[in-house]
C-alpha cells in the first residue's frame, strides 16, 4: 500500500499544471499579456456604451439608464484579469520568464487601466456629465502614480511599496460596480483609495528619506508596526482584516447609491457650477 502511494505521489508531482500545458503547446505569457489587454479594450468599449447603467430592475432612481451591457463589461474584465494571472504563471511553468516579458507585461496593465477609465469617461462625456468625468480621470491619474511613485521611490530608498489600492483592489472593485450596475459609484472609490495611496507612498518615501539624512533618525519600524495594528488599509492580502475590509468596501460600492444620490452617477454638481459661472 506504501508502494502504491509512493507511486501514485510520483505520478502527481510528474503531471503538468494547467500553464505548464498551455506553454507546452506553444502559448507564450507574451500571448496571453496580449489577449488580457484585448479583452480589456473589449470591456471600456462596453464602458462607452454603459457605464452609467443599472441592471434591469435594481434602478435607484428614476431617469437611470437599465441594461445588461455593465455584466458584459465585468465579465470581459474578468477574462482579463485571469489571463493577467495565468500569463505569469505560464512564464513560471514553462520556463519562460524574461526581463522584456515583465516590461510588456506592466506597459500592457497600464494601457488597460487607462482604457478602462477612458470608456468611462466618453460615457460621461456623451451624457453631458462634467463631474463623473472629472471623477474619471482622477482615478486615471491616481491609478498611474500609485505605481510610478512606488517605482521613482524605489531608485532612492526601500520600503515604499504601502497603500491598499493597488490594482488587484482597482480591479475588483471594477468588477463589483460591473455585475452589480454601479459603475459609477465603483469609480468615486477608486478615484478616492487611489489618492489616498499616492498620498501615503509620497509621506513614506518623505519619512524613509529624511530619516537616512539625520543623525538620529527617529524609529521607523515602531511607527509602522504601530500602523499595521491600527489601520485596516495597511494589512497584508493574508489577513482576516485586510478581506473584511475589502467586504466593507464592496458592500460600499452597491449600497452607497441608495443612500446618496450623487453615487448613481446623474448628479453633475461641477457642471451646474460651471454654467452658472458661464451664464
């Protein structure tokens, strides 16, 4: 029976995963890198046409477009977040990582956050809202420096990689807005967490930096050990807090356009003003 088991474990470890197979058939992580940002094209093409919609039935207000177009557009996401997954791990298990496959692989991630945030955009556009525009390209704006400041940072000092809006949580919270018909309300989120990250990179690079120029610099590690413990955004991905924050969040995103108004999306408060300047 030993015998039996040994082999059987033999035989389990000699079977190739799922991406170890696609590589073995001659798929590269740079086709799948490709595939992820088409199918997220795909997805702020739908945004255009829906992004302000309500799914049939669940419309808060009246006058709010309903359709099933946002579902479409969260489930062409969704196949580009797996493949932006499963292109890392077809580079792993097939040995084929390269250093210009990392690069493309980050180039490509960027076009489609900012073609996501574009799709939105012209939907606004073409309703005539100036301040879901506005929201729009703040989150643009914020999703892009979270990553640059990280990466600027990095060419100075280590340990600025902080903030809980990366875009693994971007993109989830894309995806609840999209099979939920709160798109709009997904996005002042995003706009809001991602500058809160920018903020908190741009003042932990401050304080590394300045602590390296001093004579006597203040303990870094005990502040931050004190920071983990008390705020639910600085929490690792493993943890209990940080995935009860992420549900605190989502129910966010789909409750708050019941209880404000401006979360649907119709509200247009910026353009009212700037008629009212311009009148």
């Amino acid at each position: 029976m030993n015998g039996t088991a040994a082999t059987d474990d033999r035989q389990t470890a000699a079977r190739p995963g799922f991406a170890a197979r696609l590589a073995a058939l001659g798929v590269t992580p740079n086709m799948i890198s490709y595939a992820g940002a088409g199918c997220a094209l795909a997805a702020s093409a739908v945004l255009a046409l829906a992004a302000g919609h309500a799914l049939p039935g669940t419309a808060a207000r009246p006058g709010i477009p309903t359709s099933w177009w946002p579902v479409l557009a969260g489930a062409l996401l969704t196949v580009s977040a797996l493949a932006d997954m499963l292109d890392g791990a077809v580079a792993r298990g097939g040995g084929l990582q390269t250093r210009f496959g990392a690069l493309l692989d980050s180039t490509l991630d960027r076009f489609a956050d900012m073609a996501l945030f574009a799709g939105c955009a012209v939907y606004f556009a073409a309703a005539g809202n100036v301040t879901f525009v506005l929201i729009c390209f703040v989150a643009a704006t914020g999703a892009v420096q979270v990553s640059y400041v990280k990466a600027r940072a990095e060419n100075l000092t280590t340990g600025v990689g902080v903030g809980f809006w990366q875009r693994g949580e971007r993109i989830v919270s894309l995806l609840v807005g999209a099979y939920t018909g709160h798109v709009a309300s997904a996005l002042c989120f995003i706009a809001a967490f991602s500058l809160f990250t920018v903020f908190r990179r741009v003042r932990a690079a401050r304080r590394r930096l300045e602590s390296a120029d001093r004579t006597d610099p203040p303990s870094i590690a005990a502040y931050e050990r004190v920071s983990d413990r008390y705020a639910p955004w600085r929490q690792r991905r493993s943890t209990v807090s940080y995935w009860a924050f992420c549900a605190l969040i989502a129910t966010a995103i789909v409750t708050s356009p019941l209880l404000l108004p401006f979360m649907n999306g119709l509200s247009d408060p910026l353009g009212r003003a700037l008629a009212g300047l311009g009148g």
